[in-house]
C-alpha cells in the first residue's frame, strides 16, 4: 500500500505550528519563581543545558540541571500551595500539614518536611489564612534567608517537590516522574513498579524509560557509581570541564578549593579545628543556619552591608565559579537528594555534594553519602534536573523531511 505525502499539505502544516505557537519554547508562569535576585531570571536561564556526549562513559544525552539549589522561598511557595490544594489535585495530594507546621505523608508517621527552629529557613504560622502559613525567617539585624537553600526535607519531600513542581508548570500528570502513596515503598520512579522497586533499584532499562518518555521534573540520577557512567547526571554536571575536556575534582570547576570557592568546613588556610563554625565563611555560627546563599561563591568581594551577615567581617572576596554549565554549589551548601538508592534495602538514599558539615574529602564530586529516605536534616537538600521538551527546530525538520520525501511505501 502507497501514500503520499503532499508537499502542499506538509507547508500548510508548517505554517498551522507556527500559528498555533507549536514551535514556540514554552513560556509557563506558576507558583514556582526560578529570578531568585531580583534580576530577571527566567526558568530557561534558570534550568542550565547539560548537552549529552563529550564525558567519556557518561550521558549521552542532554539533560537540564538547576542553576541553584532549591531556596527557602522556592520550597515554602510549594508548601503553601500544596496546604492551599488541600489535596483536591496532584499538588497537595499524600501530603498531610501538622498544625505545628511538619508536613507527614498520608497513612505513614514519617516525615516529608519539618521546621526546626534556628536551624530551619522557614517557619510556620498557623494563626495566619491557609496559603500564606509558611514563611521565610529573617535574622536581627535583619538578614533575609529567602535566597538561602532549603533543608530539612526527607527524600519523599523532595520527591513531592518534583512532582508538585511538574503541575505548577503545567506538563500534566502524565508528565510527573514519582508514583505516590500512602507508605515508604509507593514513593518511587514510574518507571519500575512498586514490587520490584521494594527489591532493587531502577535498572538502564528503566532509566531510559525516564529519559525518554517523562518530561517532569524530577531529582538528579548518579547511577549508583561515583564517576563518569551511562546515567551519572550529577558527575557529568559537576565534573566534567568542556574547555580542558578533563573531570575537574571540586563542583566549581577546579581540582583545588579553599573557603573563597565553597561552604564547607576546614577550608580555610588558617582553619583551627577548636573554632570549627567561624572561619570559612561569613555566615557561620555555632547556634544558627550555617549555609550561605545559593551562588555566592561568584567572584565577587562582598560586602557585609550586601547581606547583615553575622560575624563581624567587613568584605569577603569569592572566587569564581568555573563549572562548564554554569551550576553553583554542586561542591559543599547542602548535600542534594538523588534519585539513586545506596545499594540496598531501598530505605538508604544516596545524596551527593557534600554540605557546610563536611570537609574537602567530603566535598569532592566523586563522595557519595548515605541517608535514610526519611531523614531531615539541615544538611539536606535538594536541586531539580528535567530532559528537555521538543524544540521548534526539531518539529520543523520533522515536517520539512516529510515534505521533501514526497512519496513512501508502506509495507
């Protein structure tokens, strides 16, 4: 059997997508706010490209990675409106709000989010109309930790995260990339079912099935190895240097770090180990949030009228951030959530960076840590990753190569 495919109808075709705006990038306004400063971010700038291939034995395809770290505002946004939601939709579903502000999944004690007092971002209000309950901290004098990262999440938060994330820029239910439920083994990829995942982890299989066919957000793959691997996503976006061709050691680009490059501990050349929280960095204390903005390791020399930091410093000169993709604290913040399981049972999760607690062994882009899939902790949390949607120039060489084939025989 024969058709043909008219040249006529493929131009029409062509024109009816750019009407109908098919070829346009998506431009999705939600809850989600990605201008963390005030200085017109979008999301397309905010999600940074990791393009597939150059990493010798990594992705070979192109996946997007979050510039930041989830912030305390991005994370208390999703809390409101999912406590909003009430559960009516996939935003606030399996998500029960203690009225002390923890936030519980449905028929299971464990929790998805708690807040902690000094050592928590965000606070909650309860006397305050339901959407506008939690709130972002500030400090005296008056410090704003809205651009801080978020913490205190345990794994099926930042999954909910994810999910609540892919409604709020409308991709659809079908598009998310976690099934939910009611105990510890329903929350997993939709790619393996709840019986197997119970018994191991997603296999390259399944893990294509991710890449291939859900557009949602979701959290970062390390493919349960420390380097360059097949589905390594984190390795590939914190390694792997395009101008030298070579894997750097630290997230920031470089094989070397010190107090001016990242959040950890010791890394300052005069460090003392008996003054362990007030020598790295600017916003340390023994008794406080001890994180540092997302992004402040920039180059710049800031000052302390920038920021009301704590210790009496007056400037504090950064170095700049050399990773390939423009990807800020993928060494040291706070430990970010993978998808990945640290061998077996299922209950033990991978979480990979390293965070301020941890010293430059730990911060390397090769250090895998091991976390209980329902600890929260303020060295936790999470950054987003999503395979990109179709293109313009992709559907366009699609409908042009049908236009110019002319005829085709079926079989």
């Amino acid at each position: 059997m024969r058709f043909r495919t008219n040249r006529a109808f493929a131009t029409r075709l062509l024109l009816l997508f750019a009407a109908t705006g098919i070829f346009a990038l998506p431009v999705r306004a939600g809850v989600f706010d990605p201008d963390v400063y005030g200085n017109g971010m979008s999301l397309g700038q905010y999600m940074r490209e990791v393009p597939g291939g150059g990493q010798p034995g990594g992705p070979d395809y192109t996946f997007l990675m979050g510039k930041y770290e989830i912030t305390n505002a991005q994370f208390s946004a999703f809390l409101n409106d999912a406590q909003l939601d009430g559960g009516a939709t996939g935003k606030g579903s399996n998500m029960v709000f203690e009225s002390n502000g923890w936030v519980r999944m449905v028929g299971d004690p464990f929790t998805m989010f708690r807040t902690l007092g000094v050592y928590s971002g965000i606070q909650y209000n309860s006397a305050a109309p339901i959407g506008q309950r939690y709130y972002v901290r500030a400090n005296t004098p008056q410090m704003d930790y809205s651009p801080f990262p978020a913490s205190q999440m345990s794994l099926f938060g930042a999954m909910k995260f994810c999910n609540w994330l892919t409604l709020d820029q409308g991709l659809g239910e079908s598009a998310r990339v976690y099934h939910e439920g009611t105990t510890l083994q329903d929350w997993h990829p939709m790619s393996i079912s709840t019986a197997d995942y119970v018994t191991r982890d997603v296999n390259a299989t399944e893990r294509q099935d991710l890449v291939d066919n859900y557009l949602g957000y979701r959290l970062p793959m390390d493919n349960q190895t420390t380097t360059a691997s097949a589905y390594n996503e984190f390795y590939k976006a914190a390694a792997w240097s395009t101008t030298a061709l070579a894997n750097r050691t630290f997230g920031m680009g470089r094989n070397s770090i010190d107090n001016r490059d990242a959040n950890g501990v010791g890394l300052h050349p005069d460090y003392d180990p008996k003054f362990p929280f007030t020598i790295d960095d600017p916003f340390e204390t023994d008794n406080d949030i001890q994180t540092t903005p997302v992004g402040f390791y920039d180059g710049t020399n800031w000052q302390r009228s920038q920021w009301n930091w704590p210790l009496p410093m007056a400037t504090f000169q950064t170095r700049a951030n050399l990773n390939s993709y423009g990807i800020f604290d993928l060494s040291g913040n706070v430990n970010d959530w993978m998808q990945d399981r640290f061998l077996d049972p299922f209950i033990n999760h991978v979480s990979r960076s390293g965070s301020y607690f941890r010293d430059a062994s730990e911060l390397t882009v090769t250090y895998r840590e091991v976390n209980l899939i329902m600890s929260n902790s303020s060295e936790l949390g999470l950054r987003v990753v999503r395979i990109p949607e179709p293109t313009t120039l992709s559907l366009m060489f699609f409908a042009l190569f049908a236009a110019k084939s002319g005829r085709h025989r079926r079989v």
